[in-house]
C-alpha cells in the first residue's frame, strides 16, 4: 500500500502558563495562542480546557480565536492534542460543524482543527464514536462558493483521508457510496489541493479492504485518476498514481479496468518524465501491480524498466516479467 501525507496543519503551541478557566483568558493570551508558532512548546492542559469552554460558552469572535488557538496548539504536538481531546473539544468541534451551524467561518476553523486531531489514534475513533463523519461527508458538497466553504471542504476530506490510516474499522464508516461519489467529483475541483486531499482519501480508503476497491471502480474513479496523473503539480501526481496503485493491488478485477482504461501508458509516460522520487515511486508501484511478460516490449522501448529495476518497490520487476535476474 502507498500512502501520502494528509491533512493541513496550522501551527503550533505557546508559551503561556498557568491555570486560567475559559472565561478568564485574557484577549492577549488569546491573540498570542491564536498566533501560536510551530516552535513554541506544548502548554498547561488547563489552558486547553480554557480554550474549549470558550469554545463551547464564548461570545462569537472569542469562539472563533479559541478555535484557532486550539487548531495551532494541536498541529505539531501530541501532548497538546492529547488533553484538547480530554478537555472535550471533539464533541464541542463536531457541533460547530453542523450544518446548520450559520457561521461558515467557524465551520471552516472546526474542520480544520478536527483534521489536526486526528493524527492520532485515541482521538480518531473518539471522532467517529462522536457522530463527526456524516458531517465531515456532508461538507465535502458545499453549499455555497465561498473561500470558507472550500476550506471546508478541503479539511473534511483531508480529515477523512486522516481517519482511515492504519484504522480499518474506520474504513466503512468513511466509503458510504454518497461520501465517495463527492470524493470523485472533488477530484475535478478547480482548487489543486482539494483535489490533492481526495486524491489521498481515495487512495487511503481502499487499501486492504476488496469491497471499497470494487465501489470505487463501479463509481467510475479509475479514468478520472488516470486524467489527474496529466497534471503538472508533483505532489497530485503521486497522490493519483498511490491511489491507482491501492485501487489495483490485489484485486484482478479493477487490474482489468486499469488496463482497459490505458493506465499501464499513462504510467510508463510518466515514469519516463518525471524526476521526482516520489512520483517515481508510486508510478513504478503502479506498474509493478499491473504488468506481465507480454508488456516487456513497451516497457524496453519507453527505457522506464530501468527505472523499475532503480525504483526500490519495483526492483524485482525482471522477476515480475519472466526475465532473467
């Protein structure tokens, strides 16, 4: 299985003490937090419980900058997302996210305060256990063209995207036929990272699991995959050849789909352009899935099998085709 980075971190914690509750938090402290660095270190668990009461009982533009202060604070550091989570923030941070919630920028801080949650594995099933997926689904349809609700919309994929890695349980939770049907219309989006964002919840969602594999084919995503492998941005094209590579892996039957559909070509054509390491990699494992000895011929013309023998995840590809070692 290939697998990319995720989410979209904040920022980091801060430098203030004490044990202030929510109400007493000065707006000084709350502007330093909401500014907070990605060197500043992990702060008193109870000033995170300050930041979710604010949260949860604050006036609207003390809302608003606790729940910037606690996405930063939870960015780099385990610790801070530790007692955020023992604070109670998930089920505070899933609320704000309803939709029926009228502020859209706070909406749009939720999310992306929830996707810095769930790097880690206590809280990503205290995310589920708290109801967040179907909100985090809804929002990857936005309601309105606004710069909050594509942000939004970003973190909600990148958040699922986070809740499957290493967590299978999670999985079918995540790949409701409505969930990955806005995944696949989100991998057109005009926006790259949002399309960066499903890329990687596509590509996550299905390793390891057949029947995810074999919605997703029926849904149509392995030609809008092969298209988002065209594109020019490094990073979607090793997102989009991992997903294609998860897609295969394992399962002969979208192997068929993807050869049908010109994938084996689209791979040798960008394995022979691209210099990145990491776009190598997942297109060699892509091919390394899909080959047999009858593509040695178009594998030696293009010149990638050297790639493939270079690549580390294909270097038994002359084993794969029937050639001698």
């Amino acid at each position: 299985a290939l697998r990319g980075g995720g989410g979209d971190p904040a920022g980091n914690s801060d430098d203030s003490k004490g044990t202030l509750d929510g109400d007493l938090l000065p707006d000084k402290m709350m502007s330093e937090l909401a500014f907070a660095t990605k060197e500043s270190r992990e702060i008193n668990a109870s000033v995170l419980q300050g930041l979710v009461q604010l949260m949860t009982n604050g006036a609207a533009e003390k809302r608003r900058k606790a729940t910037i202060a606690l996405c930063n604070l939870c960015c780099e550091s385990e610790m801070n997302r530790k007692n955020a989570g023992d604070a109670g923030a998930v089920p505070v941070l899933v609320e704000m996210m309803d939709e029926g919630n009228p502020d859209q920028h706070l909406r749009r801080l939720a999310t992306a305060c929830i996707c810095n949650l769930s790097a880690d594995p206590p809280l990503k099933d205290s995310i589920m256990r708290s109801g967040a997926i179907p909100h985090l689904s809804r929002l990857l349809t936005p309601v309105e063209d606004s710069r909050d609700a594509r942000a939004a919309t970003a973190h909600a994929a990148a958040t699922l995207w986070s809740l499957c890695v290493d967590m299978d349980h999670i999985k079918p939770a995540v790949a409701e036929i409505s969930t990955l049907a806005a995944l696949l219309k989100l991998l057109e989006s005009q926006d790259s990272f949002v399309r960066g964002q499903a890329c990687g919840c596509v590509g996550e969602v299905c390793i390891g699991n057949r029947e995810i594999k074999g919605r997703l084919s029926e849904l149509g995503v392995i030609p809008i995959l092969i298209a988002v492998l065209g594109e020019a941005e490094p990073s979607i094209q090793r997102l989009a050849a991992s997903a294609l590579c998860n897609l295969s892996a394992n399962h002969d039957h979208n192997k068929r789909l993807c050869r049908e559909a010109g994938l084996i070509d689209a791979l040798i054509t960008l394995l022979a352009r691209t210099e990145d390491e990491s776009v190598q990699s997942a297109a060699a494992g892509g091919l390394y899935n899909l080959v047999t000895p009858d593509d040695v011929d178009r594998l030696t013309s293009s010149g990638v099998i050297q790639v493939l023998r270079r690549v580390p995840i294909s270097k038994n590809i002359n084993v794969r085709l029937g050639l001698p070692a």
